[in-house]
C-alpha cells in the first residue's frame, strides 16, 4: 500500500517536472544555493570564518543560476561550478558537503543528460580540481593531507555513480519501451495476416461448397430439360438427384457456417466432420447425374491421410470435376490416386477436345494451388497435347508444419 502511494506521488511530481521544468529548476536552484549558504557558515571547532562572505556567496549565486541551464548546456554548469567551488575553498572556507552541493549536482546532471565518455571528461578534472584545492586549504591544515582529500573525492564520486546509474535506469525504459511497442506492431500486423488468411481460407472453402453444387445443379437441371419429354423416367431420377445435390450443398455451407459460428458452448450442436476422399463416391454419382462419367482408379497401397490433407484432396479432385462439369464437351473424366512413399499424387483428366482459356484460368485453379502449397504440395493444371484438360497435384501424407490448419 505504502508502496504503491510512493509510486504515485513519484509519478506525479515526474509529470510535473515534465510540464513544469523551469520552476523546478528554480526550485533545485534556490535551495542548492541554501545548502551552499549555510555550509560557507560552518566552521571547525574553535576556528575563525573567512572574512569574505560576500565573495563567496557570489560565487556560489553564479554557480546556483548556472544550473538552471544544466539541461541544455550540463558541460557549461559543470565547469562553472568546479571553478566557483574550487575559488570559495582556496579562500579558506571549510569543505563540507552542504559547500559541495551545486558541484555534486552539476555532476549528478552532467552524467545523466551525457554519455559516458563526456562524464570522465568532465568529471574528473572537476574532481582533481576540487580535491587538489582542498590539499592545498588552510581550512583544515590540521588533519591529514589524505583525510582531506578523500573526503571531497568520494563526495563528489557519488554523483558521478548516481547520474551513470539514472542514465542507464533511463535508456533500459526505453529500450524495453521500444520492444513492447515493437511487439505490439508485429502482433497487430500478425493478427491482420491471420485474418488475411483467415479470409482467404473461408473464401477457397466457400468457393468450393458453392461453385460445386450449383455447377452441378445447373448440369443436372439442363440435362432433366433436355430430357422432359423423350425420356421422362431418367428427368425424374435427374430431379431425384438435383434434390440430392441442392441438399449437400446446404448441408455444407451449413458446416461451413456452423464452423465459423462455433464457441465453447459445450451444449452447441456438433459439427459434421470436414468431408474426405471417402466421400468420393458420392461426389462420383452427383457427376453422372449430371452427364458426366467419371472413373476412379487407385495405384499402390493405400494410406492413411490427415484430416486437413484428406480434406485438401477432396476439395482438388471436386473442383476439378466442377471444372469439367462446367467447361468441357465430353462426357467422360478419370480421377487417378497414386500413393508412393510418403505422397499422394492425384491426377484428374478429361479426353474431350481442346479444353477452352477459361477451364485453365480464374479462381477455381488459383484455389485448388492454394490448397496445395498450404500442405506443402504443388498443384499443375493445364491442356493435354492430345486434347482435354488435365489436373495433377502431389501431396504429402502428413502436412508440413502450420499446414494442417491451413488444409482444414
């Protein structure tokens, strides 16, 4: 509690100096020059005061108002002090450190507003001037020649050692200052490339669920068209199906959605699971209803994937069937998995004729790459030399670090 007051008032009268530097250097000032009043006046026992009083408090009025310059010129108050103090001590005055105060402080300012360098340059003639003059005093020519230097030598190393030490105190604070205001840019700025990708993660998934199911609706509805009045069986298991696409399509987005709604609520419903190569079945029969036959064929053994690769793959091969569904002119489309070591290839393909610009372009193919990269795989998409449009994208077993996330 007391702790925590004296941090307070401590604050205070730092905000105050801040606001207010003048009048608290005339405060500092007056009463260094009241310190140095009253020490001229000491004398030892049974010694006589020089008659000089005047002199000596003029000396010290001009070295007090020169401290109300110490924070634009510290090296100017420092040498104006260590002549005034070392002309009152050869005048016989004794050596105390109330004499000692507007020098000490001179140097307490001098280290404080200066580097180190500037300190010792300053600083110790200051001192050598100080202490040589107290050597040679008759002030006090009854003790020692040590004892009257070393007094004056650690009086005036103090300040020296207090202004280092506040100096460092100070450019700590803001160095660390500095960090937390770094910090706090790179969270901002990572915080907004998460959202970014955030972003960018829900717009793929969306494209994906959206552009599928409506591609594959439009197919379904324009073949159940065509088919009306020639074949009426197969328009009413097209519209069967058409019901079956519009369903999943609203069944996903509303995953989808549920994810991004989804809080800690233990009581909130559950969400489906992230759809995976085994729904590949299914996605292979809403093709065929929609005229397109699509083949699967698996090489090599295979293997268990990640939630987020196995969601990645499934995205590929569905988008890339959109794309056939959409785009070309033939009726037929393979979808190949390769599984060797620790990757998966997957190659989707069409035999139609040259497949048009627009198959190979748009956000559809900058989708599935996208997905690709995040796990750590590559994707190529382009026209086959002998005709149609080929997908071919490899993928690792297990994602590369972040990727997982960036998959599901």
């Amino acid at each position: 509690m007391t702790t925590s007051q004296e941090r307070r008032y401590t604050d205070r009268l730092e905000e105050f100096a801040d606001r207010r530097p003048f009048a608290v250097d005339l405060v500092l000032a007056a009463a260094l020059m009241g310190c140095a009043t009253l020490g001229g006046k000491l004398t030892l026992p049974g010694a006589t005061p020089p008659d000089q009083d005047g002199t000596a408090i003029a000396f010290m009025g001009v070295a007090c108002l020169v401290l109300l310059k110490h924070r634009s010129h510290p090296r100017v108050a420092v040498v104006v002090n260590a002549a005034c103090t070392t002309v009152v001590i050869a005048l016989g005055y004794l050596l105390t450190p109330l004499l000692l105060a507007p020098v000490m402080a001179a140097l307490y300012w001098l280290a404080t507003h200066t580097d180190r360098r500037t300190t010792r340059v300053y600083g110790l003639p200051t001192m050598l001037a100080v202490t040589v003059a107290a050597g040679l005093s008759d002030s006090m020519d009854h003790l020692s020649l040590l004892l009257r230097t070393i007094g004056p030598f650690f009086w005036l190393l103090l300040p020296l050692a207090a202004g280092n030490m506040t100096r460092l105190r100070r450019a700590y604070l803001t160095a660390v200052q500095a960090r937390a205001e770094h910090a706090e840019r790179t969270r901002e700025e990572e915080a907004r490339l998460r959202v970014t990708e955030e972003r960018m993660r829900i717009a793929r998934e969306l494209h994906d669920v959206v552009a599928h199911h409506l591609a594959l609706a439009n197919a379904q509805a324009g073949t159940a068209a065509h088919l009306a009045l020639s074949n009426p069986q197969q328009t009413q298991k097209i519209l069967t199906d058409l019901t079956g696409t519009t369903s999943s399509a609203l069944r996903e987005l509303k995953a989808t959605l549920g994810l991004l709604r989804q809080n800690d609520d233990p009581d909130s419903p559950p969400l489906e699971p992230s759809p995976g190569l085994s729904r590949l079945p299914e996605l292979v029969s809403a093709c065929a209803s929609a005229g397109v036959t699509v083949t699967v064929s698996t090489e090599g053994e295979p293997q268990p994937l990640s939630p987020g690769v196995d969601l990645t793959a499934f995205r590929i091969v569905q988008e890339a069937l959109t794309n056939v569904t959409k785009h070309a002119t033939t009726e037929a489309a393979s979808v190949r998995l390769t599984y060797s070591g620790s990757r998966l290839q997957i190659t989707v393909t069409n035999d139609g004729p040259a497949a048009p610009v627009a198959q190979s372009r748009g956000f559809g193919v900058m989708g599935m790459r996208e997905r690709a990269h995040s796990i750590g795989g590559e994707l190529h998409a382009g026209p086959r030399p002998e005709g149609g449009f080929e997908v071919t994208t490899a993928l690792p077993l297990q994602p590369h670090g972040a990727g997982e996330e960036a998959g599901v």
